[in-house]
C-alpha cells in the first residue's frame, strides 16, 4: 500500500488528474450500463457523428475522450498514459501538456467526423487514444532529434508502446484509429517546436 502511496504522489499532477478521471468515468458508467455497447456509450458521451453535426453536440470531441469500451481499453491506455504522460508533462509543465493532450485527441476526433461523413458510415467510437498518440507523436520526435533517448525513455521502449498502443485499437471496437494518426502527426509537429525551443534555450544558457 505505501508502495502504491509513493507511486502516485511522484506522478505530475494534470496526468495523474487525467488517469484518474478516465478510470473514474469507467467505474461510473460501469455502475449503470455495459461499456462495451455502442448504444448505451453513445447515450452518455461516446462521439457519434450525427449527434455532432446534426444536433450541435460538439462537446462530444471532448467527453469522448474520457470513455472506454471495457475494462482492457482503460487499461491499456491508462498504462501507457500513466508513464508517457507523466514524462512529458514534468519537461513542458502543465499547460502545455494539457494543450498538446487535448489538442491531439481533439483534432483526431474531428478528423474522425470528417472520415465518418466521407464514408457515410457513423460508428460510436471513444477512447483517450488520439490524445496519448499526441504525446506520443511529441514524445518520439524529440527521441529522434535527441539521437534515440530522451530522459527515460528510448526509441525502442516509445516504438513498443506506440505499436502496443495501436495493437489494441485495432483489435477492439469502437476504437477509432482516425484519431491516432492525427493525434501523432500533431505532437510530431509540436515536438519539432519544442525541441527547438529547448536547443535555443540552452545556446543561451537558460
């Protein structure tokens, strides 16, 4: 028990906020219904296209990110989250961290509407995983300019968590895998930015 105590104190704040928000999401809607149908998460915060563009519920964008199809979706996330997460936010500090989290898994969710719309197929999808590929995008671009290792983690522990991360959201449903590559390409773009900022912060001796 001290064992889990300490663990958790040492996390970041906004991350381990995150973590626990989503298992307590979990935990909730687990209480009234079954999260793995489509229906009854569609009905409490799942994205659903038609609920978006038809009945302007963009709020979705966001409580999408908070749900889970099942206890092996949470977990696989969380796992990943609890540990990537909380590198990154003790370099950037919290606000860009909640920036790049949010702005990952938000914009993946609307190139996932646009997707749906293009294909006129409008599955319920939901999941944390656009925002975690976000921070995973970040995360390997400053492994590489770094030259494979980037505080504790390498390119060979990020590629196995990134290719477990995309395993399993193509093995289960309601996982949208849109998001996932949005999510990447953006905190790919925003790790180029910010390890340019660090390099010139150094050149200057902050």
């Amino acid at each position: 028990m001290d064992e889990i105590r300490d663990f958790l104190r040492s996390r970041s704040v906004a991350n381990l906020t995150i973590v626990i928000i989503n298992v307590a999401v979990f935990l909730i809607l687990s209480c009234f219904g079954d999260t793995e149908n489509a229906d009854f998460m569609a009905a409490h915060g799942a994205s659903y296209t038609p609920y978006i563009v038809q009945d302007g519920k963009y709020y979705l964008l966001i409580t999408s990110m908070f749900l889970h199809f099942g206890l092996s979706h949470l977990f696989n996330n969380m796992v990943v989250l609890i540990f990537m997460g909380d590198i990154l936010e003790k370099k950037l500090g919290k606000i860009r961290y909640l920036l790049i989290y949010f702005g990952g898994g938000i914009a993946g969710n609307c190139l996932s509407v646009y997707m749906d719309i293009k294909r006129a197929e409008f599955p319920v999808s939901a999941g944390a995983s656009g925002a975690i590929f976000g921070i995973a995008g970040l995360l390997l671009c400053i492994v590489l300019l770094s030259k494979g290792h980037f505080e504790e983690i390498t390119l060979r522990q990020l590629i196995f968590m990134m290719f477990f991360t995309l395993y399993h959201g193509f093995a289960e449903s309601g996982v949208n895998n849109c998001t996932h590559i949005v999510g990447a390409i953006i905190g790919f773009v925003c790790g180029i930015i910010i390890f340019c900022q660090m390099k010139k912060n150094r050149a200057e001796g902050r």
